[in-house]
C-alpha cells in the first residue's frame, strides 16, 4: 500500500484523478455486466417461445410464456401482445415504440458515463504530462548549466506517468463501451423482429 500511496504522488493530483477514474471504470463495468444480466440481455429463448405461440393463434399461451418475466423483450413483447389485442394496428404500433424505447433507454443507463471516462482519461494523463513538464523545464532553468541530466530525465519520466495511466484507463473503459453498445444493438434488434412478428399476426 505504501508503494502505491508513493507511486500515486510522484505523478501528481492528475495521477490521484486517474486513480479514482480507473475505479470508476470498475465498478460501471461490473455493475452494467450484472445489470443486464438482470434484465436477461442475453436471454432469447422465452421470447421466441411466446411468439412462436402467438403465431400459432394461440395468444394466451403465448402471454402466459411471459407472465412474471422482468427481461427486456418479455417486456416489450407483453405489452406489444396486449396492445395487439386491445387497440387498432396503428395504436398498437405506437404503444410497441413507446415501451421499446423506454426499455432501451434502460439498457443504455451507465454507457455515458464509460463514454466520458475513455474521453477524459487521456486528457487528464495529458495535463499531468504537461503539468510535469514545464516543473521539470523551470528547475533546468533555475539550475542553468549546473543541471543534472539525470535529475531532469527523472522528472520528465514521472511526468509520462499520468499520460500513461491515462491510457491504461481510457482502453478498457472503451471497450466495454464498445461490447455493451453491441449488446444494446442486438437487444434492440431483437425487439424490433420479435414485435413485428407479433402485429404482424395481430
């Protein structure tokens, strides 16, 4: 711990941001990962049951398949179900959309803040780098020629650090942001198949 504490403050408080930064990633990650887990982001099976039931003129069976399930498509297909039996096809139409984008909504939640993450992480290393850097040219100006070589290298070294950190938090933050984006993707595709396939039989 005490080799960390010492590590943190040779790069500076921009080091110190990074830090935090990197444990924010963390935990965004793990709590997105389990969050659309949750809402059984990779869960298709009893959706496509329920269709394939609705399309087989069978629509409280299909309904049914989906009663008491909390996921993102036996949501959607619920009330899409619903909408198809209660209102004309247009309003129908309409209910699907408006419950789809809440729900995509929902799924999305977090993915700004890994946005923001990658995008700042490099800028903050960036600005200790810089930071450190005119330190390091100040003191060789106050040393004159009397400047020792190594001393300067030192300190120039320590500046890197924070651009460094940067990236090794800027990478990860972006590809998760990348892996979710795709997992909203497929969702919302999903959504879109599966509520066509149910008005379309409606």
């Amino acid at each position: 711990m005490d080799n960390l504490l010492a590590f943190l403050d040779r790069g500076g408080p921009a080091l110190w941001v990074i830090a935090g930064l990197s444990v924010l990633t963390l935990a965004v990650i793990l709590w997105k990962t389990w969050s659309l887990a949750r809402m059984g982001a990779w869960r298709r099976g009893p959706a496509e049951r329920a269709v394939a039931l609705w399309e087989e003129n069978a629509p409280e069976a299909a309904e049914a398949t989906l009663a008491g399930r909390t996921g993102l498509r036996a949501r959607v297909l619920r009330a899409t179900m619903q909408a198809a039996r209660t209102r004309p096809p247009e309003a129908a139409r309409e209910e699907t959309l408006r419950v789809a984008r809440a729900t995509l909504m929902e799924a999305a939640r977090g993915l700004r803040a890994l946005d923001l993450i990658a995008t700042i992480a490099p800028l903050v290393g960036l600005l200790g780098t810089v930071l450190g850097m005119i330190d390091a040219f100040q003191a060789l100006q106050e040393t004159g020629a009397q400047a020792d070589p190594a001393t300067l290298a030192g300190g120039i070294w320590e500046a890197l650090l924070t651009t460094a950190a940067g990236m090794a938090v800027a990478i990860p933050a972006s590809v998760a942001l990348s892996w979710f984006d795709s997992i909203n993707d497929r969702v919302a595709h999903d959504l879109d198949d599966l509520a066509s396939r149910v008005l379309n039989r409606a």
